[in-house]
C-alpha cells in the first residue's frame, strides 16, 4: 500500500509539470489550431535562465526567498518576450499558410532553440541549487518532500488562476471569442493579434514557472530538458482534448499518474523483464491508444475557425 500511495504522490507532482506545459500547448491550439512544437524548449529556457540568476546572486547575502523571487520573475519575463517574439516573426507570416508550413516552423524554431542553449550553456548537465529544505512529510509509509508539495500547490493556483482569467474577464471574454470566430471578434472590435500575442505570452509565462518546478524536483538542467517534456505535455493536451483548458489540467495529471504507476509496477508485471527506466514508453502509448480510440481526447477537442 505503500508503495502505491507513493507512486499517486509521485504521478501528481510530475502530472503538475505536465499539465502547466499542457495549458500552454493547448491555448495556442484552441485559438490558431497550431501546435507549438517549440513550446517545450521554452520551459528549457525558462529553467537555464533560472539556474543563471541563482547563481549570480548565490553568496551575494540575499535571502533564499529573494533570489526565489528574482529568478522567477526574470525568467517568466525572458520567455514572455520569446514567446512574443516567436508568435511576431515566425507564425504570424504564416498564418493563413497551409497548416503543414506553420508545423514545421515549429519543429525549426525547437531545434535552433535547442542549439543556442547549447552554444549559451553547454553541452553538460547542470546542477540545480536546493533552494528549500530536504524535509518531508510521511503518508501512511510515503514520503513527499517540501519541494513537491510547493509543485502541487503552485501548479493548482496557477492552473485555478487562469481559469478564472478566460472565464471571469474581459481579456478571457475576448480570448474565447477569437478561438470561436476570428472573423466574427474582429468584428466587434476584437484585436485578434492582440489576443493570439497574449496567449503566446501567457503560455511562456507557465513554461516558465513549469521549468523552474521540474528542475528544482529533480536537481537537473539540461538543454535537451524540454524535447521529451514538450512531447509528453502535449500528449497530456491530446489526452484531455487539446483546445480544452480543463481537458489539458486532466490529462496532465492522468498522464502523470500513468506514467508513475507503470514505472512503479512494470518491473512485477513483466518478471523483472522491464524496469522503471521504461516509464517514458506509456506517455507514447497513450498517445498512440487516444488516437485510435478517441482522437478528441477525453473532454473534447475545440478548436478556432478557420477564416
């Protein structure tokens, strides 16, 4: 029992990342019907960026709670301005191209990402600063430490958050109207370029946050950190119906979950044939599963206009 408690504590804390990546994904899809195959490394920047301004101010005598705070500012800010950038110069020219041109200016922008991380940082893995302390809490046999339980409680306010932003405001108002008709908001006075740019932004600005809790979970930086993340966030996305904020928070978790209870028992399942290292195979076979049984992901798939 105890094993299993630890590994639903475990599948929430990793479907937290999933899903804050997944929003982002899935904002972009329901407004443009684009996916955004560089988003994941926009939560590797995100990180970097972090690790660099704690290490700037690391043994200047700055609080912890301090340097927290700047690091995380300066990094939402640097990835809400590539977020920006991204949506200005590569998909705008594009976007009443056919939908195969704007999907591989995805996957470019990821690479040439990928390549100047790896120019600007290095090749090497970094070590990511313990910013908290290692205590933790024990569950009936399981433990979560302080670092999970801070992933938890940001990603539900976050996700809370911006829930209450599409719903419950002028700018969400103007945000669904875009997803649901372009031609008919612009018509009533809707900016659409507007709206499609503060996506971008608002999206950066969760990969941000997302990269920063998934390197302080797990101790590493690495500029290859957001290729396989941004594949299993926008499976989470395609899980709960990609377009659907809520379908995205679902199928972050559910994938989170997946994933940390077939790593757990995998190894009893197979006669010690398979070990916990294959736990990235089931994002995959969700996927491939979803796709062929239900394409719509479980709450539905929404999706903008084409005008």
């Amino acid at each position: 029992m105890d094993i299993f408690l630890q590994q639903i504590i475990n599948g929430l804390v990793q479907g937290s990342v999933y899903s804050m990546v997944a929003l982002g994904y899935t904002m972009v899809y329901g407004i443009l019907g684009l996916i955004n195959f560089a988003h994941g490394e926009i939560v590797m920047i995100g990180a970097m960026v972090a690790l660099s301004v704690i290490q700037l101010l690391t043994g200047a005598g700055f609080p912890i709670f301090f340097i927290l705070l700047i690091s995380l500012m300066l990094s939402m800010i640097v990835c809400m301005i590539l977020g920006y950038s991204m949506e200005r110069i590569a998909y705008r020219p594009l976007r009443n191209a056919p939908r195969l041109a704007p999907l591989i200016t995805a996957i470019g922008l990821s690479i040439v990402l990928q390549t100047l991380a790896m120019m600007f940082w290095g090749r090497e893995y970094h070590s990511f600063p313990l910013l908290f302390t290692n205590d933790s809490v024990h569950i009936a046999g399981a433990v979560i430490t302080e670092v999970q339980i801070i992933i938890i409680t940001v990603a539900l306010v976050m996700m809370g958050g911006l829930l209450i932003l599409v719903h419950r405001t002028r700018l969400g108002r103007a945000m669904r109207a875009v997803a649901e008709n372009p031609s008919a908001a612009a018509l009533m006075g809707v900016n659409s370029n507007s709206v499609i740019s503060i996506t971008f932004v608002l999206g950066s600005a969760l990969a941000a946050i997302a990269g920063i809790m998934i390197s302080a979970n797990y101790g590493i930086v690495h500029y290859l950190m957001g290729a396989l993340l941004g594949l299993k966030a926008f499976t989470a996305a395609v899980l709960g119906g990609i377009g659907n904020l809520r379908g995205a928070m679902l199928g972050g978790l559910l994938l989170g979950l997946i994933e940390s209870l077939g790593a757990g028992y995998i190894g009893d399942l197979s006669g010690g044939f398979l070990g916990s290292h294959y736990q990235d195979v089931f994002a995959f076979f969700v996927l491939i599963a979803v796709l062929i049984f239900r394409p719509s992901g479980l709450l539905g798939e929404r999706v903008a206009e084409r005008a």
